[in-house]
C-alpha cells in the first residue's frame, strides 16, 4: 500500500489519457534470439534485494534473456511508470496493486494474460481468490505477486512496560473498545503514541467497513458506504488522539505508506496497521523483535481478507510477451523462486510453494507465516475488486484526513467532502 501524492496522481492520469489512442495495438510478440527484458516495481531494499536474486536465478536457467530491474517508492514509481508508458518506453513486465490495475486495463495498457494461461503460465495452484483481484470485465490482466492480510505489527516492549497484553495465539481477538484502552494505556505510558493514527489509509476505513456488512464500492462499480459512516470511523479515531492512542497530526502526515517513513520505524509509534506482506520490512528496518497481532472487530467477522498485496502484469506493448510471460510464471510458480522471495510480498501466491517457503522460514518471513496460520479462522475472502476511478479516490481520503486533523475542516464535513468527490470520480 502507498500514498499517491495529488501531484503523482494526476501524472498518473495524464499518462495515462494519453495512451489510449497509442496503446489500440500491440507490438510484436517474436521471442526468436536473446532478448532484453524490463522488470519494474515498487518496496524497499529488502523486496529489491529478494527480488533481483530471484532475477538472477532466472537469468542463469534461461540465458537468452536478459532481465533489467528497477524499483523505487509506490509515488515516484507510478509518476515514473506512466511518463515511460506514455513515450512508448514501458516496460515489459510491472507491478500494480487494486487501485492500478483497473486504470491501467482499462485503457489498454496491460496484456490479457488469458492467453497465456496453460501455455506459458500455469495459474492452477493460485487460489481463485486471488486472481479474481488480478480480472478486469471479465479478463486477465494481472495475476497476484503473493497473498497478504490485515494486521497490527508492534514493539512488545512498549506494550509490556504498560502491562499491556495484545492477542496474538490462535483463537484470541479483541475488541475496539480494548483495542483504544490498550493504545490510550501505551501512549501514558512512555514517549510515543500507542499506535500510528490510521484513519488517512482508506484500506483500514475498508476492514471496519467489512466489519459493518458494507464495502467501499459495489458490485456494479459504486460507491458503497455513506458520508455518516465514514464520519463515525474518524470520530472513533479522533477520540483516540488526545490520549496518545494514535499518533499526532505532525507524524500521520507523513505517512505514505512505506516502511522507511513508517511510526513504527521512526520510534514514533508502539505499533501500526498495516499488511503482512512488509513484515519483512520492517523487521530490516526495524530490528526482529517485533510481533504481529490481529485487527479488532466487536463482531465475528474480523475484517481481515486473503488479499494480493501487488500484482504483476504484462505490457499489452511489449516486443517480448512470451519471455515476459515465463518471467511471470517462474516468479509465481517455481520453488526456488519461491524460497528467494520468500514473504517478501506477502506468503506465496502458489499453494505449493507457499507450504514449502513456510516450512523453512525464517526471520521475517516466519513472522509472516507463523501469523497467517495462527489467525487463519480469522480470515476471509478477498475483498471485491477497486474499480477505475478509485486511485484518485484513495488519495482525496488521505488528502481530507489531513485537513481533519489539523482542524482545518470538521469531520462532518471532510465526510461529505469524500463521498462527493468518490460519486464523482466513479462517474455516478
């Protein structure tokens, strides 16, 4: 998950306009001689290190392709992604996450990896799940880089020095009532704030909405909560704030969504919501002796989902689709592949390969294991798809948070400011 700045956005956007006219067709797709391949992304060093061993791997069994990577962070990733793609210099295989894939299928940017299936890429051991987050109309477009869920990652330092005791064996859960005691007792406690605000992401407001029986969008591509529901969630929140339950308006603005900028990281905060597939991440950033623990919820339903935390697709322009394709597949699929990239985008997307990375884990990508088994009667099917028009909405969410908590607005009227504009940018 990122943080796509109003100015990454609307580079995203104009990128993206301009392709559709470019993009109608595709290039050539011979694989005949060596090739040299692009392979983009976005995560920090630790993805980037896995990552290009996996490459790597690639590399030495298939020596008539060449593979060049780069990565960077989620805002400067996507400006970069749709200036390249609108020159007609995109890459051959990219990363997209549920607020992307749509923009980008929908104007013929991606390749339908439908035809590929069975051929090049075996699909079979993926759960349905999971590649339904990857279709658009009905097609395959992108095809989940790993699967993830929902958690809160914490120092249990900070927690046992204010007697605090987090859920985290199988069956134990909590409730949010218990959840902003235990964050108010940790902020009273020391320097930081018990856990980082997370009302600016609207990936949490949709775990509370799962919670509820409602979504962020419908089926049919609408706006699915209401200006009175999002209000009561930041009201929630906001009640934390005097009592350092969640972390000052100074510190949440800084939030984009990477580990490196991260409260947690920057010992501003004891803990933070976020997905188990940077796990990885913040034990390189942080240190090993973090924990993880589930989401609350005052219901049975935990609001916690099997999810793709990225995706990878194919350019629908690419020279090389096959080779690009057998990237793809050898990444999703083999076990080398699999025990290199470990947890690195959450547990493997092939349940094969899953089971035997989890079997030898170790460090980060245990924690990762070790908590997706131990919440798995916890854990729900993936959320529906985002629709097109949803990136600009995720950034509108955080964009309003901010002038909530620093009282520029009330939290009636950013509500209404968000549902206004989301019925806009989906076209309703």
């Amino acid at each position: 998950m990122g943080r796509l700045s109003r100015r990454g956005a609307a580079g995203l956007l104009v990128g993206l306009l301009s392709l559709t006219a470019a993009l109608s067709g595709c290039g050539s797709d011979s694989a005949d001689g060596p090739v040299t391949l692009r392979f983009v992304w976005w995560g920090n060093e630790d993805r980037a290190k896995v990552t290009k061993a996996a490459v790597d791997e690639f590399q030495k069994r298939n020596p008539d392709i060449k593979v060049e990577t780069e990565y960077s962070g989620y805002d400067a990733y996507f400006q970069k992604l749709s200036t390249q793609v609108a020159g007609g210099a995109g890459p051959d295989l990219l990363q997209l996450d549920r607020a992307t894939i749509g923009e980008y299928a929908g104007r013929k940017v991606l390749a339908d990896l439908g035809e590929h299936v069975g051929k090049g890429l075996k699909l079979d051991k993926i759960p349905a799940n999971l590649l339904e987050g990857g279709k658009v109309d009905g097609r395959q477009y992108a095809v989940a880089g790993g699967a993830t869920t929902q958690m809160l990652i914490f120092d249990p330092t900070h927690f046992e020095a204010a007697g605090v005791k987090v859920p985290t064996a199988p069956g134990e859960k909590w409730t949010w009532a218990e959840f902003t005691a235990a964050m108010g007792k940790v902020g009273a406690a020391g320097a930081v704030s018990g856990t980082t605000d997370f009302g600016w992401a609207i990936d949490w407001f949709e775990v509370w909405l799962d919670q509820h029986g409602k979504s962020l969008y419908t089926p049919d591509g609408k706006l699915g909560f209401t200006a009175d529901e999002l209000a009561e969630y930041w009201e929630m929140i906001g009640a934390m704030r005097p009592g350092k339950g969640v972390s000052p308006a100074e510190v949440t603005t800084k939030m984009d969504g990477s580990v490196q900028n991260s409260g947690i990281v920057t010992k501003q905060a004891a803990s933070e919501i976020g997905y188990d597939s940077a796990v990885t991440g913040y034990f390189g950033a942080f240190g090993p002796n973090l924990k993880v623990a589930p989401l609350p919820s005052d219901v049975a339903r935990s609001g916690m989902a099997a999810m793709p935390p990225v995706s990878f697709a194919v350019s629908q322009r690419s020279k090389h689709k096959d080779a690009a394709v057998k990237l793809l597949d050898f990444l999703l699929n083999d076990p080398e592949a699999g025990k290199l990239l470990g947890a690195s985008r959450g547990v493997p997307p092939n349940e094969e390969v899953r089971a035997q990375v989890c079997a030898t884990a170790e460090g980060g990508s245990k924690a990762v294991c070790d908590y997706e088994a131990a919440q798995q009667d916890k854990i729900g099917p993936a959320f529906g798809a985002w629709p097109t028009g949803s990136s600009a909405i995720k950034r509108d969410f955080q964009r309003t948070y901010d002038d909530v908590i620093f009282n520029r607005v009330s939290v009636a009227d950013a509500a209404k400011r968000v549902v206004q504009d989301a019925e806009q940018s989906l076209g309703s």
